[in-house]
C-alpha cells in the first residue's frame, strides 16, 4: 500500500480499479457496458490497472492479447507504459 500512494504522489494520480481484468467487464455486442467489482478502487496511478490486466490477459490469451491491451491503452491515453 505504501508504494502505491508513493507511486501517486510521483505521478499522474487516476481514481483506479485496482483488479481490472477481462473478468470484471461486461459487453454488449462488441461494446463495453459496464465494468464491476469496484470493492477495491483508490486513487493511484493508471498503470496499475493496466499491468493487472496485463497479467491476467497473459495468463488467460496469451502474450499478444497483453501486448495488444498495452497499444491500445497507449493509444487511448496518450501515455506510455513502461511495464
């Protein structure tokens, strides 16, 4: 916990998920409808999500699918991810 609020203070801070997976979102179609179990969100930086995601969707697709998540973040935010 202590290196994630310090983590915060030294970057961009982000009200973050925290156990963001492709588990914890819901789709309609192709479109993202929601996404739940929010029971851990905090203020932290963005880049904790993403490398949770990451590792899940590594886990559970494979190393494209995460390498894939990553371009696209990039590309949405506008940030770099340095994993």
């Amino acid at each position: 916990m202590l290196m994630l609020l310090s983590a915060a203070r030294q970057g961009r801070a982000a009200f973050i998920h925290r156990d963001f997976h492709p588990a914890n979102i819901l789709w309609e179609e192709d479109r993202i409808s929601g996404v739940v179990d929010w029971v851990n969100a905090y203020r932290g930086p963005a880049e904790v999500d993403v490398a949770h995601c990451r590792i899940k969707l590594a886990l559970m697709v494979g190393l494209e699918a995460a390498e894939s998540f990553s371009q696209a973040y990039e590309q949405c935010s506008g940030q770099g991810y340095d994993p």
